[in-house]
C-alpha cells in the first residue's frame, strides 16, 4: 500500500496559514480543507513489522509501521473463536506489547484493536468475504472476559496466574497513564470488558457494524472502577447508569451520538480513516499530546493524575541548563549556580 507523498503533508498544513497579501483582504473564504485535515492521505497503514512470533504472543497479534508518516504500533485481540475475549495470557501480552510501544521513541500512537477485518458483520455471520479465514467468527473488538476460564476464588485463572486475578484492571492503569495516545478501532462487538478497554483509549473510531455495551449485571459481574468512572465522564451519568442497570446494546450511531466515539465509519472506508487520524497526530508533538492526555485526566485521577502531569514537567525539567547544573555541581564537588544558568 502506498503511502504518502511527505510535500502533501507540508500544502495540507500550509493550507490553513495562507498569507493575506493586505490587511483589507477579506479572510479566505470556508472550505472543508480549511485546516489541511481533509488532505492528508487516507491509505490505510502498511505495517512492515510483525513482532508477534519475536515477542511468543499467542492472543494478541503485534505489529509496527515505521514509515516516518505512520509511526504506529498496533496491538490486535487474536482470538476469534471467542469473539476476542480476552484470559490472564491475553491482558498480559497486551500489557507487553503496550509496554514495548510506549518505550520505542519510533512509535507515537497506539492501536488497540482485533484481527476482526473488514467485512465481517455482527448483524450477519454469513457476509464474511474471506471464507478460508477462521474470521468467519462475528466481528467483534472484544467481548470482555473469557467466562470460560472465570474461576470461583475471586477473579480470571489460566495457566499464566498462581491465583486468579482481575488483570485487566492493571491493563487500564497503565493505558491511562500511557504518555501516547491509544486509538481504539472497533469492528463488531466491544462488550463487557471489552467496551471498558475501549472506554479507556484516548479516542475510539469504529466501523458502522460496531456494537456497544456493558454485560456485567446480566453475567453477575461489574466494574466499579474506570468502567463507572470514565463512563460516566464520557456519557454523563445518566447515560452510564441506563448503561450498567439495563445492559442493553447501543449501535454504532447511538454511541456517537453520546459520545461514547469520536466517529462512525463504514466498515470497507474505516483503515483508510485510521491512517488518516494516524497521520494527523504523527505530525504533531509528541510532548504536547502527551501533556494534553495528562492535563486530560489528571483532575479526575488525584495524585495519580498530577504524577502523571508532574512527570511530563519533570521530564522537561531535566532538559534545562538549571536541572543539569544541579548535577554537573554535584559531580564537580562545587556549589551549584543555578542562577547562571536560567
Ligand atoms: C457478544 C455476544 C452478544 C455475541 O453473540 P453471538 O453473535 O450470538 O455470538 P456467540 O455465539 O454468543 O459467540 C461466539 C462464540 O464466542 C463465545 N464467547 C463470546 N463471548 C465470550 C466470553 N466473554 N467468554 C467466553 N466465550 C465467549 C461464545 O460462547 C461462542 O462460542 P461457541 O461457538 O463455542 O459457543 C455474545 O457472545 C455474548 O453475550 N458474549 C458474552 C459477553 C460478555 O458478557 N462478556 C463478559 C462480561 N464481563 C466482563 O467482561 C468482565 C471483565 C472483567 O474482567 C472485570 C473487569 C473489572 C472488574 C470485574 C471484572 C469481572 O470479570 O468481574
């Protein structure tokens, strides 16, 4: 797949600071490009790095675009027999995969997302395209935890825990204090778990066969965390309310039109959407986004959401001339000057 032309990206952002040759011009008149936004290439991404077999990843599919365009990792649910529920092994190599991603200073957004392609409907199992593919599966994003392994002891047991364990909290933790912005792509089903995990990504695109909901109060479970809390901040907390105590499914639309999405696609236009979104935020500076996703969350998230806002200052900090002569005064067994150096 092609990708883009790096003098588009230079008109399209040009496109928005025209000069006006005298002060009496009229401003230019409105157009959907105003800000360059529409011009920027909307293939979908290539990724030309497949890390699951390095990483020994059995649930998830991890893979990385290192076109300068297109920085991205993206970190896919793989089990398709169970409409990408996820056990302990799956919370676990996505929690791996996130990490290897928000460490490589090459990658600036995250993906979240399943091997749920285009063309499998929910609302129709039969119209999959690819009839090899075990993808003839309904799509589906994720639908929560895997019942199947739901132990009696307080929580999810497999092979990988001693005890059984609710993983998937430490997995939203550490998506809300990620410094990059995690882009959730949803096909199908986000239920249960699922539809937390997407709750918690910085933005959500989805295709229009996307399916939203919480199952819990019907599968005797609940998330009185994040899955409350940033419901509520997202809906209102009616909306979440009706959400958790009926536990219906929303559709595609409905979930825009609360606010729960940042857009609706069709399915077979959806990629290309992504590259799109992608390719904007690659543009833009990785400190700003990641201080506007601390700025974002810290009045909600106490002191953990000012550590977060405190570690973007301190990070900037150590990069000043008054930071390194703290240091360099230590090393040189003299008194530090920090005034010199402001
Ligand atoms: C999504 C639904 C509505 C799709 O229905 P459809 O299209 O009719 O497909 P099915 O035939 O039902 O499904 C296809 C196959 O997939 C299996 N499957 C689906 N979901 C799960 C699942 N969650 N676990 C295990 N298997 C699943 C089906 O069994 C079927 O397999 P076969 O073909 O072999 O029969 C429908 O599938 C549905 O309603 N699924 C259940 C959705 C759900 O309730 N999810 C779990 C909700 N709970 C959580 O996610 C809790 C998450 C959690 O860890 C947590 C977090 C914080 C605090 C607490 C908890 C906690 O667990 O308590």
């Amino acid at each position: 797949m092609s990708q883009t032309d790096p003098s588009k990206h230079v008109a399209s952002m040009a496109a928005g600071r025209r000069r006006r040759t005298s002060p009496n011009d009229p401003p230019p008149p409105p157009r959907a490009d105003r800000d360059g936004f529409d011009l920027i290439s909307q293939d979908p991404i290539h990724y030309d790095i497949d890390l699951t077999q390095q990483f020994q990843f059995t649930d998830i599919r991890y893979r990385k675009s290192t076109h300068p365009d297109t920085l991205v990792a993206e970190i896919a649910f793989d089990r398709p027999h169970v409409l990408h529920a996820f056990r302990p092994t799956t919370i676990q190599q996505v929690q791996a995969a996130l990490q290897d991603a928000i460490d490589d200073p090459n990658i600036a957004v995250i993906i979240l997302t399943s091997t749920s392609h285009a063309g499998t409907d929910p609302h129709n199992k039969d119209t999959d395209n690819d009839a090899s593919s075990d993808q003839q599966a309904t799509a589906s994003f994720c639908a929560g935890g895997d019942q199947t392994v739901r132990d009696n002891a307080g929580g999810y047991m497999d092979d990988s825990e001693t005890q059984p364990k609710l993983r998937v909290l430490d997995l939203q933790v550490q998506m809300r204090t990620c410094p990059k912005p995690i882009m959730a792509v949803v096909r199908g089903y986000a239920i249960g778990g699922g539809h937390i995990l997407h709750m918690m990504c910085d933005l959500t695109l989805c295709s229009d066969n996307a399916i939203f909901g919480q199952t819990g109060p019907r599968m005797g479970s609940f998330d009185a965390g994040y899955g409350c809390i940033q419901g509520a901040r997202l809906v209102g907390q009616k909306k979440i309310r009706e959400i958790w105590f009926l536990s219906k499914f929303y559709t595609a639309q409905e979930a825009l039109s609360m606010g729960l999405v940042n857009a609706v696609f069709a399915d077979d236009t959806l990629n290309g959407k992504v590259g799109q979104w992608v390719r904007r935020m690659c543009m833009n500076s990785p400190t700003a986004l990641a201080a506007c996703k601390a700025a974002c969350n810290a009045a909600d998230d106490g002191a953990h959401g000012i550590l977060q806002m405190g570690h973007q200052l301190t990070r900037l900090y150590y990069i000043s001339k008054e930071s390194q002569e703290g240091r360099d005064a230590f090393l040189e067994k003299r008194k530090p000057d920090f005034r010199s150096k402001l």
